[in-house]
C-alpha cells in the first residue's frame, strides 16, 4: 500500500508536471488542448467498461491505439505510463490505417487522429461490430459511427457520445459519463439509415 | 428564612423535592446529551455519507473539467436544508465548483484543510472528502450544515425537558406531600403534646404512638418521662403540702415559743428584781447586823482585857465566849456575803507583792490557837527560795485560813504539815500550798461537791464540827479567780491534802495595784516631820465605833482623836495631822468618799495614809480614790494594829533613819489570841505562842 501510496505521489507530480499552470489555457495551445484530451482518454478507459472477451488475459493491458498522426507527443504515453486501470495496464501504440489492420483490430480504445478525416467511416465501418472504444477528433466522428468525439465548446475540451454506437461494439458506457457528455445519434453520411 | 429553621414538613418535602428534581434532572440531562451526542454522531455520518454520494456523483465531472456539471451536481443539494454550502476543490486547491443555499447569508468558504474527515465548526457541521474517480483522486468536496436538525431536536427536547420536570417535580410535591406526613405527622403531634404539656403543667397528657420506628421509640421514651415527672409532681405536691402543715405548725409553735419566751422575760425580769431587791436586802442586813456585832464583839473584848487587869478570872470564860460566838456569827455573815459577791462577779482582786513566808508565819501565829485546841501539832516546811508573790493577800490568806481551819477542826491529836514551794509550768511561776491532815479525811463521793457551797461532807458533821460550809466554795472560787487551782487527796480515816496552786504573778485586766504599793514605796521627802507620830484620827459617825477605836488604839499606845462628821474629821485632821486616819463610809451630810476626796485632794493632807472603817463592801471604790487599805467592821483589831504599825514603821524609816526603837514595834504587835487561843496578850502587848 504504501508502494501504491508513493506511486499515486509520483504520478500525481508527473501528472501535475504535465497537466499544471497549462490546463487551462486550452484556447492558443496545441499542446495544453490536447494534453487534456490525452487525460480524457485516461478518464475514459475508467468510465467503461468492455466485454470480458476483449482481453486475452486478467491482467492484459488496456491498449490504446494512435491512428495517425500523434497529435500528442508523448504526452499519453506518460500520462498512462505506470497507470493502472482495473489491474490492467495501459498501453499506447501508434498504428496507421491500412498498415496495422491487426493491432487496429486488436486495440481497445483506438483515437482516429485529425489526419485521418478521409477514413473515418472506413475505420467506423471497421470497428463497428468490435468492442473498441473509437474517439474521434473530428467534427461529426460521432454522428458518423464513432463512439465518442472531442469537441471544442467555448474553448473548451466537451465530448460527444454516440450510445447506440457503443451498445453495438458492446461496451458499457458510465452514467456518470454519460452526463457529461452530449449524446449524439448516428447520422448516416450518405443519407441512409445504418442499418 | 433560614432553611435550617423550616419546619420538618417543609424540610421533607424540600429534601424529596431536591433529591427527586435532582435525580430527574441528572437523568434526563444525561440521556438528552447521550441522545443528542449520538444524534450528532448519527448527522455527521449523514453528512459523509451525503459528502460521499455528492463526490462520486460529481467525480467525473471534475475528470473532464466539467464545472457546469459539478455545479448542477451539487445544486442538488437543494433539497437538504440543512446544508448551506457545498464546494468542490480541485487537487491542487482551487475552487473548482460551488453551491450556496440561498438562505445563507455569509458562506464561509474555507481553504482545504489537509485532513479529511469531518468537524464542528462553531455552530456548523463540516466535513471534507476526497473526490476520486477509479481510486484516483481528483478533487476535494467540502460540505456545511447548519445542523438545524439538531438544533431543533434540541429546542425539542429542552422543552420536553422542562415539562417533564415541571410535571414530575409538580406530582412529586402531590407524593412528597402526602408521604411526609409519614415522619412528621408524629413528631408535630410529639410537638403539639410536649408544648400542651409545658403550657397546662398536666402530666397526666400521653402523646399517641404511631408507628414503631424510630419516632414511636421517641415517643415511648417521652411518655415513659412524663409518667416519671407526673409522679415526681405528685410527690413533690404531696411533700410541699406536707412542708406545709409542718410549717403551720412550726409557725404555731414559734408563736407559741414567743408567747412563752415573753412570760420567761418577765419571769426573768421579775427573778432579776427579786435578786436584785435579795441583794440590796442582803446588804442592808450585814449592816444591820454588823453594826451591833461591833459593838457585842467589840465591847467584850474590851470586857475581858480589863476583866483580866482586875483579876476576876472567873468571867473572863464567860466572856470570851460571847466574844467567840460574836466571831462566829461574824466570820457567817462575811462568808454569806463573801459567796454572794463572787456569784455576783462583782469580787475583784487587788493585787500587792507580799513576802510569803511572812505571810506564812502571821498565819500560823494567828490560827495557832485554833490548831492548838484539837491537841494537834503543826509543821511548816517552807522551800528557801520562796520569796515575794504577787497576788491578793486577803483572798490568799483567807484560802489558806479556810484549809488550815478546817484541817484543825477535822482532825483530833494528829499532825497538821503546811508545805509550800515554788515550781515553774508553762513559763510561769507557780507558788504551791499544800496544807496536809491526820484527820477523818474525805470519802470519793463527798470529794464530787466538796467545793460547792452550803455543802459538808456530812450533815452530821455540821452538828459534830459546826462552820458554815461555805469555806472550801469560798477558796475553790477565789482560787479560780487568782487563774490558780485547787485539788484535794484523802482516804477515809487517812486524812486529807489539800494542794493549792497559784501563780507566783497574779494578773487582772484592772491594775489596783499602783495605790497599795505606797504603804511600801512612801516617798521620804513628802514626808512631813510635823506628822504627830502617835496621834490617830477616827472618822465615824458611830459613837459605839469611835469608843471601841479610841479605846483599843489608846491600849496600843496611841493617842486618839474622834470625829463625828465629815467635816469635823477634816478640820482635825489639819490641826493635828495624824499618822493614819480611820474612815467610817455611811455618814450623814458628808461620806466617807467625799472625806477622802478631800483628804487627797488637799497638799497638806494628801500623803496621810487613809484606812476605811466600814461595813461598805467596796474596796475597789476605796483604793481608787487613794484609800491605803480596807477593813470591814466588825474591825479585826489585830489586823488594824499590823496595818497602823506598818505605817508608822513606814514613816519612822524615811523620816529618823530607823531611828524608832525595836522595842517600840513590840509594843504594838497586835498578838492577840482570839476564840479560846491558848496564846496571852501580856500587858505590853507581848505575845507568847507555845509552837509545838
């Protein structure tokens, strides 16, 4: 415990160290905006809750894939370094469409970078019918399939969630997320109903 | 008011009324703050619990940064009145979301206190708690209550609490009031019987037992101690009332006393009078009788003397018998008055230092006769360092004149021995007589009143031996009055001692003495040499006295001159200045005091020595006013010729130098016999004694 106590301390101080003086200073930066974002996702691998047959293993890493260009540097990969979610692990990896079909497939919250606009509903396509928690960064990500999407509300990091996108890859979103976020329904891009 | 004077009923009822509103009031504070303690436990773990609710509710509000959320989260604390405020800090401190109920006037908002938990803050209940999301913390939920559920609970309660008391104190006052009657109703009724009691005095009141505690036992005792005062009343009333009667009667008896004491006074003042008027009698009649005694006495030993110078020896017997029975009749009458003075207490000493063996051989030489008469022999045995005594010498030797007296009369041809020394007691000197007989002597019972008067051994003595009997009385009391004393020895048939003591010193309160010691201590130079040596005044009124005197004086060898008067023996006593004068008392116009008034009271006359004539018992009136001696008529010539010769001796010493012949003293020595002595008075008045 006490192990757990000073590995909580250190974590908070990187935590601090990274997140600190600039969390609220979304509006010009970058880096700030998408240091938040890379908490939210932290945040989010906590408020939900997948399928026991995402994981091979008990203790198998929560893996969160980067799908195309890292808008984060390395801030998620310290902010998850050393975390723990549930016993598991986290994991990041940086994967690019078409290349890592596999480890696509295999991730558990996969983030469709901004660069990826033209294969968002390709990836959703992909993705739909797997317990992976898609989030977008893209305006519409949600409303096209994607489970969550970041938005920008009064230069503010907000949230979107698509429910019924999420009970189809089977994961169980919190309520306490829930509330926080704006529920969107699926809007099909060419018009026509998903079905 | 002093509550410790209240009455018992108030004190029980204060103490039950103190005693259960204090037991109400410990239990019931006691359960109340229990109660109210625990209730506020209980609204702290509501508090966390509510903290808890709102921190999770809110958690990921504050995950994603989402104060709008937050603020609606806690906005639903609406619904709890109680809380007033409620904040959401974020981890490093700041106020990340807050809510104020709106009736709050002045939110007090504070910084996150490192702990958590939560704590009462003045009148607020607060509390802190971590926020965490997924066992990671991301904030801090601060939580106000007012508490006003306990406020009004314990509003609630205070005023349950007062009722309660108020109710039970008002049925306890109902019990207490009742029930104290318990205790007190005996002990007020004790009171009311103890206070009737004291106010009536009637111990017949019981007071009533209650019950049998402790106060039944106080009552018990109280009656059992009104039964003991009622009888001790009764009694004391019953002794009072006797005391009473008793009282009636001693008062009766004291009236009676007096009435008695009253009849004794008057008995006594009558006795008195009666004593009185025997005295002044008794007086009277030794006048009346020694007047014409004198003169029997008197006129026949002048009968005799010259009965003898004629040679008619045959009456010369005759004679001397009168003259014997005169002096008996006399020696009666002076021993009468004698005892009465004495019982009177009006016989007083005069005191004068005398030579003792002198005094001794006079006596012997004068009783010789008497001791003679029985054919008894007597022996004087006197110790060399007798001396001089001082003492009354009439009084000593009429004692010793009664001894010898009697000593004579009661023995027949036996040996009377007269002893005396000197012996010292006490620091004093004591001068003892022993007069000594063969005669019949005394037997024990007639020693108890030997020395009573009036009394003899033997009524038939009296017959035997005649004499008045008053002889020993006489001796016994002037021997006590000289502070001397008197003891008798005898068998029957062995004869008698008689030892008298006396203290060689005699003493009174009244000194007389300075008066008779002139007839030794006459100055020479006031002597006058004119002094007629034989001339002898005679004052009296009396011409059988005059006669006698001048014709005894004259057979002595003096020349007489007579005076009928006061004034008379005066004036003659200044024409012829006389060796003594002789004074008669009872005169008509001027007494004998008033004559020797004069006589001292003039220069020329005043050192003439003064010899009272008389039959005026006071010898102490004589001496005081200058008087040299006191003779009682009938005159004892004899002793009148010692007193005359030693004046003139006096006289004839300080004025010639001794010149007055030895033979000159014979002449006059007045050794006489007297009563059928046996001694002769030739005609130069030579005595011859036959001393055996």
């Amino acid at each position: 415990m006490r192990k757990v106590g000073l590995l909580i301390a250190i974590t908070c101080l990187l935590f601090s160290m990274a997140v600190g003086g600039h969390a609220e200073g979304l509006d010009s930066s970058d880096s700030s905006e998408y240091l938040i974002k890379a908490g939210f996702i932290y945040n989010f691998a906590k408020l939900v809750e997948w399928p026991s047959t995402a994981f091979a293993q008990q203790d198998s890493p929560i893996v969160i894939g980067i799908l195309g260009d890292d808008p984060f540097g390395g801030t998620l990969d310290r902010i998850v370094a050393d975390k723990k979610i549930n016993g598991r692990g986290l994991v990041v990896k940086r994967l690019r469409w078409g290349k890592d079909v596999k480890d696509i497939r295999e991730c558990n919250i996969l983030f469709v970078s901004s660069s990826e606009k033209e294969h968002i509903d390709n990836v959703v396509d992909a993705m739909k019918w797997l317990p992976v928690l898609t989030i977008g960064d893209a305006p519409g990500f949600a409303k096209r399939g994607g489970i969550v999407n970041f938005t920008l509300e009064d230069n503010k990091v907000r949230f979107e969630v698509n429910v019924e996108a999420a009970k189809r890859a089977d994961l169980t979103i919190s309520s306490r997320l829930l509330t926080l976020a704006r529920i969107v329904q699926q809007v099909p891009a060419d018009g026509k109903a998903l079905q | 008011m002093n509550l410790k004077n209240l009455s018992i009923k108030r004190k029980l009822m204060l103490i039950t009324m103190l005693t259960s509103g204090l037991a109400v009031v410990l239990s019931s504070a006691g359960f109340l703050s229990y109660d109210l303690i625990s209730f506020r436990h209980s609204l702290s773990q509501d508090l966390m619990t509510q903290a808890e609710i709102i921190g999770y509710n809110s958690a990921a509000a504050m995950a994603f940064k989402d104060e709008s959320a937050a603020t609606v989260t806690l906005s639903a604390l609406q619904a709890k009145e109680d809380i007033v405020s409620a904040v959401l800090y974020t981890r490093d401190g700041k106020v990340f979301a807050q809510y104020i109920h709106a009736n709050t006037r002045r939110p007090r908002l504070p910084a996150p206190p490192p702990e958590r938990g939560y704590r009462f803050e003045g009148s607020y209940l607060e509390v802190f708690r971590d926020v965490s999301l997924n066992g990671e913390l991301v904030g801090t939920l601060f939580l106000q209550s007012d508490m006003r559920q306990w406020n009004s609970r314990a509003r609630r309660y205070a005023s349950i609490f007062l009722s309660f008391v108020l109710i039970s104190g008002f049925i306890a006052l109902l019990v207490s009031s009742k029930l104290q009657k318990l205790i007190s109703g005996p002990i007020l009724h004790l009171e009311d019987t103890m206070r009737m009691v004291s106010a009536t005095k009637s111990y017949e009141v019981r007071a009533t037992k209650f019950y049998g505690d402790e106060i039944g036992r106080l009552i018990d005792g109280f009656n059992t101690m009104l039964s003991e005062i009622q009888q001790r009343d009764t009694a004391f009333h019953h002794a009072n009332d006797e005391l009473k009667t008793r009282t009636l009667q001693l008062e009766g008896e004291i009236v009676h006393r007096k009435e008695m004491q009253k009849e004794l006074l008057t008995a006594k003042h009558a006795a008195e009078d009666a004593n009185r008027a025997k005295s002044a009698f008794l007086a009277n009649m030794s006048h009346e009788l020694r007047t014409p005694l004198n003169a029997i006495i008197g006129y026949s030993e002048m009968l005799e003397e010259e009965t003898h110078e004629l040679g008619k020896v045959e009456n010369i017997k005759d004679l001397q018998k009168i003259q014997g029975a005169g002096k008996h009749l006399l020696s009666l009458i002076n021993d009468v008055l004698d005892l009465s003075k004495i019982e009177a207490g009006r016989m007083g000493l005069h005191l004068e230092t005398f030579d003792i063996s002198q005094m001794i051989d006079e006596m012997v030489t004068t009783l010789h006769p008497a001791i003679s008469k029985n054919s008894n022999t007597i022996q004087v045995h006197l110790a060399e360092d007798l001396g001089a005594m001082r003492a009354d010498i009439t009084k000593v030797r009429q004692i010793l004149f009664n001894l010898l007296s009697n000593a004579s009369k009661f023995t027949d041809h036996g040996t009377i021995s007269v002893d005396v020394d000197r012996s010292t007691e006490e620091d004093q000197d004591w001068i003892r007589f022993r007069v000594a007989d063969t005669g019949i002597g005394i037997t024990a019972k007639q020693k108890g009143n030997l020395f009573q008067e009036f009394t003899q051994a033997d009524v038939s003595i009296a017959r035997k031996y005649g004499g008045t009997g008053l002889g020993l009385a006489i001796s016994y009391r002037y021997v006590r009055l000289m502070n001397g004393r008197i003891s008798v020895e005898s068998e029957p048939g062995q004869g008698s001692v008689f030892t008298v003591h006396l203290p060689a010193k005699v003493t009174t309160e009244v000194t007389e003495a300075a008066q008779t010691e002139k007839i030794n201590d006459l100055p020479a130079a006031t002597i006058e040499t004119k002094s007629n040596m034989d001339t002898i005044l005679v004052i009296d009124d009396d011409s059988v006295v005059r006669d006698l005197m001048s014709r005894f004086l004259t057979r002595l060898g003096f020349h007489v001159v007579a005076a009928a008067s006061g004034e008379e023996g005066l004036r003659l006593a200044k024409q012829v200045n006389p060796l003594v004068v002789t004074l008669d008392v009872i005169m008509p116009d001027c007494d004998g005091w008033a004559v020797l008034n004069k006589l001292k009271a003039d220069p020329e006359l005043s050192e003439i020595p003064v010899i009272m004539v008389t039959v005026v018992d006071n010898e102490t009136m004589g001496f005081e006013l200058g008087a040299s001696n006191y003779l009682i008529k009938p005159v004892d010539r004899d002793r009148l010729a010692v007193l005359i010769e030693k004046h003139r001796a006096a006289r004839s010493s300080t004025l010639t130098n001794a010149k007055a012949s030895p033979a000159s003293r014979h002449n006059v020595s007045p050794k006489k016999g007297s009563g059928g002595s046996k001694g002769t008075i030739t005609a130069n008045g030579k005595v011859t004694v036959p001393l055996t």
